[in-house]
C-alpha cells in the first residue's frame, strides 16, 4: 500500500482523483489486514484510512479514500466486496456526503504569532488543545477541504508535528428521511 | 454429545459428505489424526504437502465436489500454499485443515509456528483462525459453503492444536451467518434480452467458453446455445470438455498455442459472447489489439471480472448455467417471433470461413521425417505430438486426461479431443509444474472406474514425482506418459525464439535420472519408448496394468516447439503458425 508517503502535493484536482469508499465490515479478526492486502496486491493506492466500530459491535465501518488513478474504482469496490467480511460498500462522491476530518498540529510560535495561530484556529471552528512557551498544539475537526486550508496556514509558522486521521463520511440526508449507508 | 475438538472437526467433515482426505500428519494436527482412525472418512497419506494439495484439486475437477486436505503447522502449511494458489486462480473448490500451534503460544516463534491465515490471505477465498471449538460445525459449513458455490475456490481453517484437545459438545451449525457473501445466481432478465438481440443481430458471432461452463454444469446448456443461435464455440484452457470437440462447430482452443481459426475467429468477429471466463493475457494477447471489432456479452459470476481486462457491452452477472439456459430460453423466443432471423443459416458465410481456416491450419507437426520418409521408422525422432495422438486413439473416449505445464501441457491440449466435462485436469492460471502426478492420483481417486493418464514433462516429473510411491502404496493405478526431451522445454522455446537460442539453464538430460528404474523403485511398471513404433505396444501394455501404477519414459524430439504461438505481449494479428503452413493464404 503506497500511501501518504508517494502521495502528491495537494491541489485541485484531488477531489476527481480520491473517492471515498466507505465499508461496513464484520468485527473479526484480520479484517483490516485482508483490505489492505487487497489492496497491495491488486496495486490499488490508499491515500487514507480511518476505522472504528460503529453503534453496533458486531460491525465496523472503515473509510478508505482510494487514489483513483491507481485502479478504475469499479474494480476497487467489485474486489473489495468479494471479501467475505466486507457486509455492505457505499461510493461517496464528495457532493453526496458530508466528510470530516480531524487534525492535530503542533507548530512553533513565538509570542507575536501566537495570538495569529489561535486566531487562525478558532476562525475554522479548532481550539488550542496544548500550549508551552513557543509552541501551541491545535485540534481542528472540519470539511477535509477546510483541514487542508488550515495544514497550509500553519505551514507557514512552522509545523513541529501534525497528525490527520484520514477522511470519514456519511451520506447526505436525504427530505424523506435518513440513508442508510 | 461431549466430544474433543478434533473430534467435532472430523464429524463436521463427515456431516459435510467428505468421503475422502489427501494428508499427512505432524505434530500440531497430530491430535485430529486420532479419531480418523474411527471415521468413515478414507485418509490418503501423500509424500509432501504440495501432492496432498493438487490430489484434491485433482479430485475436486474430476468429480465438482470440494477437494478436501489436511496438514500440520508451519512447513505443512507452506509446502499446502502452492496447490491454494493454484486452486485460486483455477477457481477450484478446496478445503484445507491446517495444524496451528496452540492458542497461547500463537505470536511466541514456537517450533513449527508460521502465521498460516496471513500467508494464505491472497491465495484463499477465505480463511479462518479457528479459537473456539464451539465454532468448529459453523466454521466447518461456512468453508464448504464458501468453497462451493459462487465462484468456487479454495479456504483454508488454520486450527490449534490447544483447540483440538479441548472438550466441546457436538452442536448442528446454526444456519449460515454470512451477511457479506451474496454470489448471484439468476440472471438479470433485462441483461438476457439485451444479449439476446446482441446475438441476433451479430454476423460474426464466437461464443468463448471457459472453466466457468465446465463448473457450473453448463455444458448441455451450451450446446443448445450453439444449437439456437448457429454461433462457432471455441473452449479455452480451463473450458475444454465443456463441448465435445467432434462438433463441427468447435474452432479450438484460443490462446497463445491455440489453433488459427479460434484465435482469428475471434480477432475478426463482431461478438464475443463470454461465459464463464476472465479474459485471461493467455487468450487475449495484447488486450488493445484483441478483438478489434467485437461487442461483448460477458456472462460470468464474478462480478470484479467484469470490465477487469475488457469492457463488457452487456455484463451478465450470474451462474453461468442458469446465464446460458435463460439466453437459451430468451433466443427460442426470438426466434418464434422472427422465424429465419438469425441461426445457422443466416451465418453460412463466416462459419464456412472458419471452416475453410480450420481445415487449412490444423494442429500439426512434421510427419513425413526427412530422413526415412515415415514416422514410423525407427530412425525417426519420437515426435511428442505422435505420442499424444496415439495415446488418445488408444484409450476410451471417457478417458481423464491430466497434464503438467509446459511443452507437453499444449501438445496434450492441442492434439486430445475431449467430449465430456470434466475429463480434463491442468494447471492453467498459475501455470504450476509438478500439477500432472498428484493431480492424476486425485483424479482416479475420485473417479476409480475410470482409466486416468497423466501426459508430463521430465522437468515436471522431477518436482512431484514422490506421489507416485503414494499411489503405489494405496494402488491407485494411473499411468503417466513423460515426454522427456532432456529440457524445461517451454523455456527453451522461448529462448530459441526470443534470446537468439542463448540456453541458459534448461538442459536436463534425458537419461538422468533414469526415469525406468525410479519408477520401478516407486513401486511402479516402468516401459522405455524411444521410436515410433514401439509407442503403441507400450501404451496398450499399460492399459492392461490395473493392479499399480505404470511410467512410461517417451524419449521424444528435444527440438521440437510449439506452434502456433502468439508471442507474449503481441497481438493475436501475429499469430506465427507451424513452418509447413507458413505459406498458405490466410
């Protein structure tokens, strides 16, 4: 799996390249290494990958955005739902879903930036979650497109450490009620 | 009823139909080797892991029942994961029960232990880690349920030994709980009609048959599809035997080393109708240059091959039996409703083209030898064509037929004409030397009453040729045919043809070892062959040994190549026929 680390640089045609492709998956053991082994050897390309249990603990929903350039997405979900515990596959095109993602970042800041970085992250809905003598830790959970914006703000301040959890989704309410993806 | 684990595994087996298992034991199975001493089940002690593997899969093609295999922990488990490939890509249905050390010590590095469930992630259809003997009916149905139906394949149950030992009570597995495995069945009406009126309106029409007819029992449907629609069959590797191959419309087999009018049927055609295949590089060559002109129906059950290699004009996801009757079923309308619309008649024109291609371009090999002008004679080299065609002329038209891979593999593949289903065992997809012996073994285990013959390489041979001794012990009296010309054959053509016939690590020599004698220390007949005339008295001889195995060691042409061929990566356009059809006008 070649993921973050080949990575591009972000730009504006990464919404057309990375779909999200949210599984509902059966809590057994093995489950992830089975996605992700998949997905190394057909040559599928993860960007991001965030799993947890859902309401229920029988299942776990995992969302997983596939750089579509690596393979057509059609055979990423066929594959993928050709694992036995793979319960249920929902492509969520970005219009369609309502997507977050949180971050963590902890940059560098001397006394008069660091008035600019709280400012920055409450503007974006984040708060500062940690703070010593020249350096604050910021806690943003927002639009992944917002995320961005923000990871490049605080570029220029100089990022210590940072840590994104990977995109998550659920799809857009529907007049006539909840969707269950 | 309190039982053991292992107990409860064997029972679950039983309640399965197992009637046979290919193993061998060692010390982390050891304890679920106790109570097959009681059971109704006939346990095959094999030499090595790899044979217990290809015997079932060998097993499971001749009869479409699941193969079953047992072996212990780590290296058990690692000489199994060759035969698990291989039934993977061959979508061949295989149980496996491997020995796993005991729970507590899983992670620890303990004597014998390999992570068998990750090892075997991308060579299964599914695999469980079996950690709670109340499982064991459920996991048990859940392995065979998912080995058979759908697209059929191979699983693995990797079970500790703490597991085995411990005391469980026999429960009957609750009803199948897989809320992620739906494999389709029925046809998409919608899609069927489509595909007919695709059928009906084509004018250049193949029908392409794979694995996928011979598996799904399909093989009558079929031929009512020939029959109604008039279209050309060609059956490929893992197809053949699902159409009988003296119908007038069978083209052959497509592919890299197949005939002329198969391969260029297809290249020239305006439909393809897919069943059961995957589109294999083997069929397609260069996948943008395969099949200019053709629209496709692809009739298959696994969903994830349709559109894989090549887009599908109408995708018909569904059992291939149940695809194939409804088309049947679809066109018989049709044709009420439009009567001389399409059908045979309507393609007099291309199917006579292919038959003039098939008359002009048979299988072929030289016959006449320069030197003395007749095969037959004894200054001749033993051609290993001449070996296939007479070993076919002299055993029974429901003869099961198994092969290796390479040289020999084709020239079985092209010179045998197969009429029946499940009459022929190979290694296609993974292209797995060593397959012929074990598989053959399994192959008459499963159908006893039938006479089995293995057509092999010496290369091949040599890597699995231990399963003999098995077969001996259990009497279990196939017959293998090496066609031993002192190389790895395969390879050395392609190094005659593509590194300017620089050998490098090929020649194996034809008289070491000396194949007669090893077959006679495995307990079998050993014959020698080395002129024409002496093949068929050979091969009679054999056919009269019932009571042990037989070898037969072919001292066939070393120089001889495998034509046609279609060069790797290049067009089917360029497909490069026998030198002594070279000039004939296409």
């Amino acid at each position: 799996m070649s993921a973050v680390a080949g990575a591009p640089a972000r730009g504006g045609d990464d919404r057309v390249r990375h779909h999200l492709v949210a599984l509902l998956v059966e809590n057994k053991a093995g489950v992830l290494a089975r996605i992700a082994g998949l997905f190394s050897r057909r040559g599928f390309n993860i960007f991001s990958l965030a799993v947890a249990p859902t309401h229920d603990p029988r299942f776990s929903r995992v969302s997983i955005v596939v750089d579509v350039e690596s393979a057509p997405l059609q055979q990423v979900v066929d594959q993928l739902d050709k694992l036995v515990n793979v319960v249920e596959i929902t492509e969520l095109h970005p219009d369609d879903a309502r997507e977050a993602e949180l971050l963590l970042v902890t940059v560098s800041v001397d006394e008069d930036d660091r008035a600019e970085v709280e400012a920055l992250a409450s503007a974006g809905g984040g708060s500062v979650v940690d703070a010593v003598p020249g350096a604050v830790t910021v806690m943003l959970a927002a639009d992944p497109a917002v995320v961005d914006d923000f990871e490049d703000a605080m570029r220029e301040h100089g990022i210590v450490e940072l840590q994104r959890t990977g995109r998550i989704a659920l799809p857009k309410l529907s007049a006539d009620g909840a969707s269950g993806a | 009823m309190e039982l053991t684990g292992a107990q409860a595994l064997i029972k679950s087996l039983e309640t399965q139909g197992v009637e046979v298992v290919f193993g061998l034991p060692g010390g982390a199975i050891l304890p679920v080797y106790d109570p097959i001493i009681d059971s109704s089940i006939r346990h095959i002690l094999v030499r090595h892991e790899q044979g217990a593997g290809h015997a079932a899969e060998g097993y499971a093609q001749v009869t479409g029942r699941p193969g079953v295999a047992m072996v212990t922990s780590g290296p058990g488990a690692t000489n199994i994961v060759t035969p698990l490939a291989d039934a993977y890509m061959d979508s061949i249905p295989l149980v496996v029960v491997s020995g796993q050390v005991a729970t507590s010590a899983i992670g620890t590095d303990a004597f014998q232990e390999v992570d068998t469930t990750g090892i075997t992630l991308g060579v299964t259809k599914h695999n469980w880690l079996v950690t709670d003997p109340a499982e064991i009916p459920q996991v048990v149905a859940e392995a065979f349920h998912i080995a058979t139906t759908g697209r059929p394949g191979p699983v693995l149950i990797d079970f500790p030994k703490d597991v085995a030992n411990a005391r469980t009570t026999f429960e009957p597995p609750p009803p199948l709980d897989l809320p992620g495995y739906k494999p389709p069945t029925t046809p998409d009406p919608a899609a069927i009609e489509e595909a007919a009126r695709l059928i009906a309106a084509a004018e250049r029409p193949v029908i392409y048959a794979g694995g996928g007819i011979v598996k799904s029992g399909a093989a009558e449907a079929l031929r009512a599809l020939a029959d109604v629609s008039g279209a050309p069959v060609t059956t490929t590797l893992m197809g053949r035997g699902g159409f009988p191959e003296s119908d007038p419309r069978w083209l052959g087999m497509p592919g890299m080393h197949g005939s002329y009018a198969a391969v260029t049927a297809m290249q020239r055609s305006d439909l393809l109708i897919a069943l059961g295949v995957r589109f294999d590089d083997r069929v397609t060559g260069k996948v943008s240059a395969f099949a200019p002109g053709a629209k496709v129906i692809h009739v298959e059950v696994d969903r994830a091959e349709i559109g894989k290699v090549r887009r599908a004009d109408v995708a018909v996801n569904a059992d291939c039996r149940l695809a194939v009757e409804a088309l049947v079923d679809a066109l018989r309308r049709l044709a009420s409703e439009r009567p001389g619309s399409f059908g045979a008649g309507r393609l007099a024109p291309w199917t006579a083209l292919l038959r003039g291609w098939k008359e002009r371009f048979p299988f072929t090999y030289d016959r006449e030898d320069e030197r003395s002008g007749s095969i037959t004679s004894g200054l001749a080299p033993l051609k290993p064509q001449y070996v296939v065609e007479e070993l076919r002329r002299s055993t029974p038209d429901d003869a099961i037929l198994v092969s290796g891979v390479g040289q020999h593999q084709m020239w079985a593949a092209q010179f045998w004409r197969f009429e029946h289903p499940r009459t022929w065992v190979n290694s296609g997809g993974l292209g797995t030397m060593g397959f012929a012996v074990p598989a053959a073994l399994g192959a008459k285990v499963g159908r006893p009453e039938k006479m089995v013959w293995a057509v092999d390489g010496d290369g091949c041979f040599q890597m699995t040729a231990q399963e003999l001794v098995t077969a001996s012990a259990e009497r279990i009296p196939i017959k293998v045919a090496i066609l031993n010309n002192a190389y790895l054959g395969m390879v050395r053509q392609w190094q005659h043809m593509f590194y300017e016939e620089r050998y490098s690590e090929v020649y194996l020599s034809s008289d070491l070892p000396d194949y007669v004698r090893w077959a006679e220390a495995m307990g079998c007949v050993g014959l020698r062959v080395s002129s024409p005339e002496e093949v068929v008295p050979a091969i009679e001889k054999a056919n009269e040994i019932d009571d042990r195995p037989v070898v037969i060691d072919f001292r066939t042409d070393s120089m001889e190549q495998v034509y046609p061929m279609v060069p790797a990566g290049s067009s089917n356009d360029d497909i490069v026929v026998h030198p002594s059809q070279a000039g004939l006008a296409r």
